[in-house]
C-alpha cells in the first residue's frame, strides 16, 4: 500500500510530526499563513487544509486547528490558544496559571479540528475533545503547548508527563487522528 502524502497548513513542525506518527502516513508543516476567522476550529482547520492543498501538488491538503478551553475562563484562550498571551509556551502557560490563581474550577478541554481535502476535492473534517483539569504547575518536558498543564480525565499526570504512546491514546488530536485515518479509509484513501 502506498503511503498517503498530505500537506498541513502549520509552522508548528511539532504538529506535523505528531500527525505523522499518528496517522501511519508522511506529513509535511508547510508556513501557509491563513486567516482563521471561520468562528469555529472545524471551520478554522478547513480554511487550513484549502490552503494547503494549494501547496500540496497532487498530496492531501491538512488543517488542524486546536485549543484549550478552560470552564473558569468562559472557555478562554479556544480559539486563540496559540496566540493568547503571549509568543511563547511558557509566556501562555505563565498567563494562564495566572488567571486561575485562586480558581475553584480548574476543569478544561482540549478540542482539535482536522480537516483533509483530497485532490480530487472531497473535504473531510472530524472534531474530537478530550476533558480534564489545570494542574497548579508545569509538568513534564514531552509535548508542547499546554501539555505541560493539561491534566487529562481519569490520569494524574500532565499530557506533558505521558510518552509518546500513551498521549496518542488520550490526546484530543490523537483522538482526531484516528477519526480523520478512519474517515480516509472510508473514503478509499490508502
């Protein structure tokens, strides 16, 4: 079986690495700056993957579009997860401990949309969440993002804490992964 070659619309090199793995196919982060105003993450990750098809000669143009909701924020960062607060992880996971400080309610999701568009033009988009809670402190060097925060249902240790492995089975994109690989064999991806 030929090994399905796709193109995502991201900066982020660990995404594609992550999107790699975990769909079993060759992944490649492509820059493409794109205007994410749809208002929703599968709206954003379709945008994404339209743009990426234009890069992708013939390959699979791929969308992600992710985000941390955290219930005592009214859903904050969501959509401007990556860009709330700051440039960088550590000045985003800083700002969000900060603004819980004293919190009662830490409980969060982490959503991710991923979006495929197939060359011939049949779009497919899946949406997966994962719930969980703020931990009080960073922990862990695995993942990025808020990994090192997010504490996943029914686990005492941050996303930023598991292998490799055991985040593929938790994560909200390792959820999406699967959807999406599912959806592409039901389209007769190979």
């Amino acid at each position: 079986m030929s090994r399905l070659r796709a193109v995502l619309a991201t900066g982020n090199a660990g995404k594609a690495a992550e999107l790699s793995r975990l769909l079993g196919r060759d992944v490649e982060a492509r820059p493409i700056e794109v205007d994410e105003d749809a208002g929703t993450y599968a709206g954003n990750a379709l945008l994404k993957a339209r743009a990426a098809l234009s890069a992708a000669g013939g390959r699979i143009g791929l969308g992600d579009d992710s985000g941390l909701e955290v219930s005592a924020l009214g859903g904050e960062p969501g959509l401007h997860s990556a860009r709330w607060a700051g440039p960088t992880d550590a000045d985003r996971n800083a700002a969000l401990l900060a603004r819980l400080d004293g919190a009662a309610d830490r409980s969060a999701a982490f959503v991710c949309a991923l979006a495929a568009i197939l060359p011939d033009g049949r779009e497919i988009v899946v949406e997966e969440r994962v719930e969980g809670v703020i931990a009080d402190a960073p922990r862990g060097s695995a993942g990025f993002g808020y990994d090192p925060l997010f504490v996943p249902e029914g686990d005492s240790r941050t996303v930023a804490e598991l292998t490799p492995d055991e985040k593929d089975v938790v994560s909200h994109r390792g959820r999406a992964a699967r959807a999406l690989a599912a959806a592409l064999g039901e389209a007769g991806v190979s």
